[in-house]
C-alpha cells in the first residue's frame, strides 16, 4: 500500500499522456479555426466513447479524431489508428449521427497526428481527411 505523497509512476505517467493529449487537441483546434473550420464541440461524449473534435468544413461536418505523440518509437499518430480503433471511430461516428440528424450525409472522419518534442514544440501537423471509412 502506498503511502500518502509516495510517487506513483503510473498516475504520472497517465497525467503526462492526458495533457500532451489536450495540448493537442487545443493545437488542432485552433489551427483548423485558423483554416476557417467551425469547431462545433469538443470531447463530444457519446454513448460508445469521446469525439475528440466535431467541426464544420464548409458544408461538411468533420468528426476528428486527434493523436498527439512525443516519440516515435512506436509510430506516427497516424499508424497508431489501428483496425480496432477505426471500427470505435465508425460506431462513435453512427452514433452522433444518429443523435445529429441534421447533419445528412455531408461528413467524412478526419485523423489528426501531431508529434512534440520534448520542449513542447510541435514538429509535425498531419490532417487525413475521410481517414476512417463509413459505418455500416
């Protein structure tokens, strides 16, 4: 049992991963509202699971996801997006649109990578639109 003010890594750890993964998700959202993108909601939770961002493209609506990484070492935020989390993205997708009717069928998902270095500047911006295929 740990004492009171023991280091735990694992909670460390866990913090560190879920700030470099808001740093990155405020990164993408102000870069595409740079673009010109209308960001419509942030950490939409939904029934299956979180949408990183949902934004408007125009006329399409874009549900990101967004995959923030200080190394390498085990691939890009891009190779990260295995098959498994390309079929929670397509589920998480059904469901909001399940819930935004509005939306039609002018959307697609998007897969945002940005790696960091160490002094939490950003080397590398990869926006893949239409990254995850559609739903069945």
């Amino acid at each position: 049992m740990k004492e009171r003010g023991e280091f735990d890594g694992a909670n460390a750890m866990t913090a560190r991963r879920k700030a470099l993964g808001d740093f990155g998700e405020r990164y993408a959202r102000e870069r595409l509202e740079r673009f010109g993108y209308r960001i419509l909601g942030a950490k939409v939770r939904l029934p299956s699971g979180e949408l990183d961002l949902v934004a408007q493209d125009g006329r399409t609506t874009a549900l990101i996801e967004v995959r923030t990484k200080q190394s390498r070492r085990f691939g890009s935020g891009e190779e990260s997006i295995t098959r498994a989390k390309q079929e929670k993205l397509a589920t998480l997708a059904s469901e909001y649109l399940e819930a935004h009717p509005e939306v039609g069928d002018d959307w697609r998902v998007d897969i945002i990578a940005i790696d960091v270095v160490g002094d939490g500047r950003v080397v590398r911006f990869a926006h893949l639109k239409n990254a995850v295929e559609e739903p069945d």
